[in-house]
C-alpha cells in the first residue's frame, strides 16, 4: 500500500504525490494553479486538487494511506506553482 505525505502548517495543507502518477491517474490536467511543485513532486492543495486525487484512486482501486507532518510555517509555499 502506497503512503503519501500530507504536509500542514497553520493555515493550509498539501498533499505531495508524484506528477507521474498524475499522469498515469489521468488527472494531471485537472489540476489547478493552487497546488505547488518542486523537482517531480506535485504539492496537491488540500481542498481543491487533493480530492481529485483521492477520487481518482479509489475509482482505480488502489488504496493509499497518508501520514501527516506539520511545521507552523511551511516551505511549499516558496515553490513554485503548479503548471500542467
């Protein structure tokens, strides 16, 4: 079972998954602009872009966990925004 990271700090939340499992998923281009990336990591926001991809991998059949990690300010929001 695949574990994701869902990175918080005290204003919002992010949920890191690979831009190629995006692409396999066939979401990449559902994407919004209020995600981030960095290197092949698509930082997912939490209430837009995440749910997208918990949908896609429950219609896919393939169960995932996430554990989480908080910083009271995070560095994600430093990267760059997503772009498809």
């Amino acid at each position: 079972m695949k574990i994701y990271v869902f990175h918080s700090d005290a204003q919002h939340g992010w949920l890191a998954v690979k831009r190629a499992e995006l692409v396999r998923l066939g979401i990449l281009d559902q994407i919004s602009r209020c995600s981030y990336e960095r290197g092949k990591t698509v930082y997912l926001e939490e209430d837009c872009d995440a749910p997208i991809f918990i949908k896609a991998k429950e219609a896919a059949g393939e169960p995932f966990e996430y554990r989480e990690s908080f910083q009271e300010y995070s560095p994600i929001r430093s990267y760059y925004g997503f772009t498809a």
